[in-house]
C-alpha cells in the first residue's frame, strides 16, 4: 500500500481560491440577482401576450436557464468537494446549506418556467421541430413538459424544497457525517484506531483473518448506529413517497425510468437478463471459493485478492498509476492521453484517504470554470487504480461535452456510466494483454469481481429499494426490518454463492445513494453502463483506432436525446433482452475460463 503522504489532494483554487474569497462571494452575489430575475422573467410570463414572439421569448429563456443552473452547479459542486473531503469543517457544512437556501428562488424559477413552457405547449413543440435556434433543444423541452405535468403548484413546491433544507437533504447529510467519522479501535495494545472507511477497505486484504476482523469491526460499528441511520432512511424515503404521490407518479420507480431517459421495456429487459444471469455469478463465486481453499465465501471475501504460486498482482504507487493510465487511455486515443496526463500533472485528483473525507470515489463538474475533478480513496490495488480510471472516463465524458449549453451537458445517469466503464474496460484489457497466466486468473478475477457487484450486488439493491418502497408506505421501518429486507435481498441475487451466516445485514447503511432524495433507484444506471460500454468496446475491437472518433461524438451527444435513441446510433436496441444478454456474455466467457484456471 502506497504511503498516504505521497498522495495527492486536489487543487480547487481555479474554481475559487476559497469560501472567502472576492470570487466566490462574488459569484453567490450574481447568482443571487440571476435567480431573482428569472423569478420575475417567468412571473410575467404566466400569461400569454397577444403580440408575444414565442421563439425570441423561449431563445431568452433558455439562456436564462443554462446561465442560472451552470452558476449553482459550480457553487453547489464547490461546496460539496470542499465539504466531501473534510465533514467535520463546519464552514464547508454551512455554504453546503447557505447555496441550499440560496438556490430556492432558483428552483422556483424552474416551476415557473415548466409551467410557462406549458402555456405555449403547441408552439414551442412546433419550434422545436422548425427553428435552427431551438432544434437542438428538442428533447430538453419535451423532457420538461413532461415533469411540468407531474409537478405541484408554484407554491407548494417552494414549500417542498423549502422544507427539504431541514428535512430530505439533512437526513441524507446525517448519514454522510455518521459514515466518515464512524470507527473503531482496531489494535487494543496501542489504541490504534481505523475508521469506517478504512475497515471497509480491508476487505482487499490477502489475510483472510484481517478481512474477517475488518468486517465484524465494521458490523459492529452499523449496529452501534443504525438507530440514526434507520431515522435518515425513513426520512429520505417518507419524503420522497409523499411528494410523488402529490406530483402525480404512480411510484417511485416510475420516475426514476423517465429520469434515466430510458423506457419500462428497457428496465424489464436489462433486469430480467440480470435476473438470467445469477446462475452463472453463482459458478463464478464457488470458484472463487475453491481458489481461496474455503467451502463456501464470506461476504469479506468477495474482494478478496487470489494468490497465484509465483505471479502476483503489483501494488501501485501513485506514480505507477499516473503512467499505466495514461498510457492505455493514449493508446485508445491520444487526446483521451492527454486529458489525464492533464489531469494528473494539474491536481484534478483527491486521492488521499483521511480521517473526514467519505468514502467512495465520484467525479464532479463545475460548469463555469468548464472542468471536472476527480474524488477517490486510492490504496495502491490494481482495483484502486481501475478506479482512478473509471473516474476519468466521467471527467473525459464531460471533457467531450463541456462547451455545449449547459443544458444540452446535461446527460442521465444510464449514459453516464457508460464512458466510465469503457475507460475501466481500456485500462483492464490493457492488463490481461500482457498478463502472464497466473496474474491472468487474478485480473480475470478482478474483472469478474467487479462485474458481480455491478449485475449481481446492484440487482440485490434494486430488490431492497424496491421492498422499502412498498413497507414505507404503512409506517416506519425499524433497523432489524431494514436488515431483514436486505438479506433477503441478498439471498435472491448471491443465492447458494455466499454463506447465509456471514453476509452484510448493514449495507442499506453503507451505500450513500439510498439517500439522495433527488434521486431514487440509483444504481441501475451501473448493470445500464457496464453492459452498454462492453458493448461499445467490442465495436471498438472491430472498429480499430477510428472508432475513438465515434466514441467521442457519442459522448458529446449523449445530453441531447434520450438513452433509447442515443443506443439506437450506436447500433444497440436496448429495449431487448438479447442485447443485454449478449453484453453479458462477455462475463459468461470469463467465467468459463476462471473455472479452468482454478482447477489447473
């Protein structure tokens, strides 16, 4: 494991050299007169005006908008970013709340605009079809008609969002708090301590009984909190019930779908392959066991490393990381090269693990400045770097998007896991090129590893969301009804694969996303991308070198249409099983091969 001193911490100083600075402070003043003036824009616009040019009055309007929503973006990804990395610096926490209050006026303007949008339905659909100016907004426009006619009153949202501050938003920020600073003595002798995150990060360690230790530290620490965590869950999740039900969507899930840009269908054929796809996820994890001379594995062994007799997976210092990277996104396509070498050499990354910052890996965007950068918890693995590079796929995907209006950057999150994948897929295939057979059945292993958690881990989360869902509706649930509900979860999906002793009651406490009131069911986005970009990675072993070109184009697109048709150009139908089943199959082929390397 690479020292964490040697490992960087971004540099957000060309977003805003801080909190206190003349240009942040700035920047809230302007966004400020912005929102106000959007309120005023669309107040008056709530009625037709008999000789009201509808194309110069919609041009106006969605200037207005892409300016407004770049500006709060920035400043809310800012405060974030500062706050993701420490949760204990109270300032971060408070402009955290202060751009929250901030913004309401913002996010009344959005009403107000769906609902003047709505008042000029027939022309502004005309428009869309016939001015050059407003084509490109088509799908946008039409996207916003739709949430026009599941939204509340003017008043009642203001109200909505007013209360989520103290309501939704703070118990998802419970959690967040809870979980970076949660821990537990590791070593009696010396008192040493080890937070959460760090345990959980244990569970790639080669020593079966360190990663068993880890992991009943870890459930210990759940138990000793899921008082609160069951209160943050029940409120995320309450809330979110009782404002769908007023706006009109039949569930949850319905509006995640039309958020997702995708279709029921999709959803029906991307789980029911899922679904399909169990029994061999499950051949894979009793091979997993055999290789690890255990009987059956422990939920601290599904990240367990495999030792091979004479060949074994190098730990990477973070320079390692920084060439092996950049020479397989180079070798794709030089430009992808250099945007992270770009992003290495100018502090884009927060690679540093410390006692605060949460745990997990995102990228985030700041519109404004049109930059990205790069969260994670780097450990020297190959899995630590083959995160670095999924993160960089996102940065690379916003790179290839970013001097578009901002709305037309704005892309779901079923498209947005897909350049992500195929950037980890570049960098994995890249490895296995030149493995030698024993390190091939560990970075094999590895890509299976992470291709369970992805179809099998995030199948098991759809069926646990969905059951609170449903039980949410008569009351309250206590923490042994959230850990009943999620091993059944995991017995679904894991099945004979796992020991039934030795799971992890406290996932629904672990993952973050659950608790995004904004956004429900936030993980089928990832079995979406990692099929989809396998899939564009076989086009591109058959393409060759011209298909960066393609992929490029792809991407730069991808928030201008919905996921259906963005697919379709690629060549996919993604409202087909069979497509989702060929996806799969790559891990079917993978397996097969694991199975006879461990026999061997």
């Amino acid at each position: 494991m690479p020292e964490s001193t040697n490992l960087p911490q971004w540099d957000l100083t060309p977003i805003y050299p801080g909190f206190e600075s003349e240009e942040y402070i700035s920047a809230k003043r302007h966004a400020k007169s912005m929102a106000t003036e959007a309120v005023e824009f669309y107040q008056a616009s709530q009625s037709l005006q008999a000789n009201e040019d509808t194309e110069v009055w919609l041009l106006k309007a969605l200037e207005l908008n892409d300016g407004l929503e770049s500006l709060f973006e920035t400043l809310s990804a800012y405060a974030y970013a500062q706050y993701s990395t420490s949760t204990r610096d109270a300032k971060a926490l408070n402009e955290l709340n202060a751009i929250e209050e901030l913004s309401l006026p913002a996010k009344k303007a959005n009403i107000l605009y769906r609902n003047a949008l709505a008042l000029r339905k027939d022309k502004i659909l005309l428009l869309a079809k016939t001015s050059k100016k407003v084509a490109p907004y088509a799908f946008s426009l039409k996207e916003d008609l739709y949430f026009q006619a599941h939204q509340m009153s003017p008043e009642m949202e203001d109200l909505a969002e007013d209360l989520s501050r103290s309501g939704a938003d703070a118990w998802s920020r419970l959690q967040e708090t809870v979980s970076s600073n949660a821990g537990a003595v590791w070593d009696e002798a010396t008192g040493e301590r080890k937070t959460v995150v760090e345990l959980r990060n244990l569970a790639y360690s080669p020593d079966r009984n360190v990663r068993a230790k880890a992991y009943n530290l870890e459930l210990g620490i759940w138990k000793s909190v899921e008082i609160p965590m069951a209160s943050a869950l029940n409120g995320v999740k309450g809330t979110v019930t009782s404002l769908n039900s007023r706006r009109g969507y039949g569930s949850a899930l319905e509006k995640s779908i039309v958020q997702a840009r995708i279709t029921d269908k999709t959803l029906s054929a991307l789980v029911s392959a899922m679904e399909a796809s169990l029994p061999m996820w499950r051949r894979y994890l009793k091979a997993k066991a055999k290789a690890l001379g255990v009987d059956q594995l422990a939920w601290y062994d599904l990240f367990a490393p495999l030792e091979t007799k004479g060949a074994s997976l190098p730990v990477f210092s973070w320079e390692d990381a920084r060439a092996f990277i950049c020479d397989k996104f180079a070798s794709f396509d030089p430009a992808m090269g250099a945007f992270a070498a770009n992003a290495f050499e100018k502090s884009w990354i927060d690679a540093k693990p410390r006692e605060g910052k949460v745990g997990g890996a995102y990228c985030t965007d700041f519109p404004e400045a049109k930059a990205a950068r790069v969260f994670c918890n780097f450990d020297g693995s190959f899995s630590s770097v083959s995160t670095v590079s999924h993160e960089l796929g996102h940065a690379w995907h916003y790179e290839n998007i970013k001097d578009k209006p901002y709305t037309l950057t704005q892309y779901p999150m079923t498209l947005a896991e897909t350049a992500s994948i195929f950037a980890e897929t570049i960098v994995s295939e890249a490895a296995l090129a030149k493995a030698s057979s024993g390190e091939k059945l560990q970075l094999i292993e590895l890509h299976l590893q992470d291709g369970c958690q992805v179809i099998v881990d995030i199948l098991s989360r759809f069926y646990f969301e969905k059951a609170v869902f449903e039980e949410r509706k008569s009351g309250e649930l206590s923490p042994d009804q959230l850990c009943a509900l999620m091993l059944d979860s995991q017995d679904k999906t894991y099945g004979e694969g796992l020991d039934k002793e030795k799971r992890h009651p406290y996932m629904w406490a672990v993952k973050g996303h659950y608790y995004i009131p904004s956004l429900s069911y936030y993980n089928f986005p990832y079995a979406f991308g990692q099929l989809f970009g396998l899939g564009l990675y076989e086009r591109y072993r058959h393409e060759g070198p011209d298909f960066a070109r393609t992929y490029r184009e792809l991407l730069s697109e991808t928030g201008s249409a919905s996921a259906v048709d963005i697919t379709r150009k690629a060549g996919f139908d993604i409202e087909k099983q069979d497509f989702w089943a060929s996806a799969l199959s790559v891990f079917d082929r993978q397996v097969d091969e694991f199975e006879s390397l461990v026999k061997g």
